[in-house]
C-alpha cells in the first residue's frame, strides 16, 4: 500500500469563514449571500474596510471558534476520515500569524471533531507537505496549483471564488 496523508483545509472548505464574516458585518441582513463572492480577496466587493476586517479577525478567538460547517463539511470530513483515520490531517493557515485565530481554530476543532485535536498543522505554505504521496484538499487555487507544483496530489474543492465553482 502507498503510504499517503491527506491534508484538509479548513476555511472555506469545512468551516463557512465568508459566511461568518458576512454575518459579523451585517451583509447577510442586507441579503447578500456566499454565492455572490467571486474572487479570493472579496472583501472590497462588498465595501468592507479590510484593514476593520483585519483587525476584527486578528482579535476575536471567539469568531474562529463559533463558525459554522459548510453545507457539505461534516459530510466530506466524515468519509475522508473513514477512508484515511489517522493519515488524514487539518492544514490550514493562520489569520496573520495570530494566537487569536489559532487558538480559535483549535477551539473549533476540539468542539466539532475533537479526535482530530492532535492532526492540526499550522501553515503558510502547504507546498512544503506536497510529496508524491500526500493529498492537500483546499479551496484557494494558488494554493492547490503551488502544491501540485511541489509533487503532491491537489484538490481543488469548487467555490464560487475559484475557477472550479466556475465550471459547476
Ligand atoms: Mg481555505
């Protein structure tokens, strides 16, 4: 057997990151939803201060830890954790660097998929995990082309933000 680790990203593939900051702001009382975002930096597009934007996901743990699943997360992380068990690991990347966000995310993680509290690996740049035998499943094109590049198996999760929400 191939020796194999698949990591999973969290923000926007199992946890609904746009969704919890278009509520926070208030655009979803002002009926916008998640559909309408179409491009990875989406913050401008909706006339949201980045740097307020920054600022409140640099500071609030309490945001990282209360977002919801996305419609299809606890569904994929359920099979690929029957497929995987162990060998599957959460890879996702910190707000900035920030202890807020980190420790929210891990708050996340241990209230929704406690088993998996020891599987998360912090990053910015998943590329270096890319071996012939690891599997990266994530949301943001770059990112997937970057460790495809590296060696390893992307998998690029369809969005509206990304060119594979573009073909569905
Ligand atoms: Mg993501």
């Amino acid at each position: 057997m191939i020796p194999r680790t698949v990591y999973l990203d969290m923000d926007g593939v199992i946890t609904d990151f746009s969704g919890g900051v278009m509520k926070y702001f208030g655009l979803t009382r002002l009926g916008h939803t998640p559909d309408e975002i179409k491009q990875w930096n989406w913050f401008a597009d909706f006339d949201l201060d980045e740097k307020a934007v920054s600022e409140f996901l640099s500071t609030s743990r309490e945001f990282w830890a209360s977002l919801d699943w996305t419609p299809e997360g606890r569904v994929l992380f359920s099979v690929l954790y029957q497929m995987y068990g162990a060998d599957l690991k959460i890879l996702t990347t910190p707000w900035r660097n920030n202890e807020a966000c980190k420790g929210g995310k891990l708050d996340w993680v241990n209230k929704n998929i406690p088993r998996m509290a020891d599987s998360v690996v912090f990053s910015f740049d998943k590329s270096k995990l890319a071996v012939p035998w690891s599997i990266l499943i994530d949301d943001c094109e770059e990112t997937v082309d970057k460790f495809r590049a590296a060696g390893g198996i992307g998998i690029l999760v369809p969005r509206t933000w990304n060119t594979g929400g573009k073909r569905v």
